[in-house]
C-alpha cells in the first residue's frame, strides 16, 4: 500500500535534509517567515520515525497567504486546501520529490508553539524519546495501513508528554530558541 506506516532508524542526514530545505525556504520567503523551524521526529537525534522531514513556517497571520502561498507554490510544494486544521495551512512536496510536510502556523499560537515543546523536550529527555520511539513503532505494525489509527493510537502518549514538557518548561522556563533558517 502506497500510505504504508513505515518506522525506520534515525537517520543522521535528516538535519541536513532539513538545512538544504530550510535554507531555500528562507531564500524565497524573506521576512514573511518569522521562523522556519525543523520539527517532528526528524528532528529529534537518535529517535526513529517516519522518514518524512516536518518544517513549521511561524508567519504572522495565516490570513496573509500572499506572503507564504505564492513562493512555496513556486517552490513546487503543493497547497493542501483540504486539511482540515484550521490553525495551520499544509503543503506537501514537489511531485517526484522525497516526501516532505510543510506546515504554516501564526506565530505565538499554541498550534505553532506545541511542536517546538514537543521537540526541545525530546531532546533533553532521552528516556522519554526513546519511549516515543517505542510507542510509534507498536502502533505503526498495530495500524500499518491504518493512518488514522495510527495517529489516533498515539495521542495519549503524545499528551502525556506534552504534560511532562509543560512541567518542564515550567521549571526551567523554556522559550524556543532561534529558528532553525
């Protein structure tokens, strides 16, 4: 099946992938993109994942799409109208092109913020990294073919460490650094 769930190793030429992506990205939206960040599991050193780069573009408003549609469209990556999250607007890769999600949120949003706790927390919580990993990959051979429940399986996991990141941002104080392009 093409939508096949796959986890793999960590690969260490996902942050390469991700600057070479990023650093284009930059080039074509200047300052409308008031961060381009590497997001997701890819972004995670040492935890497996879907082989699929995540890049959050932080943009002012999401109702300026001027300012981001027409130079990711340029780009080749394709607008999804479709997604039905209404916090953020969604391309996907050029045809042909190694898979890739491009997810556009307005900055200060709890949307854009999660996946940059979610990130950072993983990366200085090992352990709890390592248990994700686990986690993704019971229910990626639970629901192989089965995106949805794929997804859906994961969530209390998911919840239960983004509980844990607030602590711990709470503790520490945690704000997300600079962005990543």
């Amino acid at each position: 099946m093409a939508d096949r769930i796959e986890i793999v190793e960590y690969d260490p030429a996902w942050p390469t992938m991700f600057a070479r992506l990023g650093a284009a990205l930059r080039r074509a939206l200047g300052d409308a993109a008031v961060r381009i960040d590497h997001i997701g599991s890819t972004s995670v050193p040492g935890v497996a994942a879907k082989p699929v780069i995540d890049i959050q573009i932080s943009v002012l408003s999401l109702e300026l799409v001027d300012s981001y549609l027409g130079p990711l469209t340029g780009m080749g990556f394709v607008y999804r109208a479709d997604n039905p999250e209404r916090t953020k607007r969604y391309f996907r890769e050029p045809p042909g092109d190694r898979r890739t999600h491009v997810h556009v949120r307005q900055v200060g949003s709890f949307s854009q913020q999660f996946p940059l706790l979610f990130r950072d927390y993983l990366r200085c919580h090992t352990a709890d990294a390592a248990e994700y990993a686990a986690v993704k990959r019971r229910f990626a051979a639970e629901f192989r073919d089965d995106r949805p429940g794929y997804v859906q399986a994961k969530d209390d996991f998911v919840w239960e460490i983004i509980r844990r990141a607030d602590a711990w941002a709470q503790h520490t104080g945690w704000f997300p650094g600079p962005s990543d392009a």
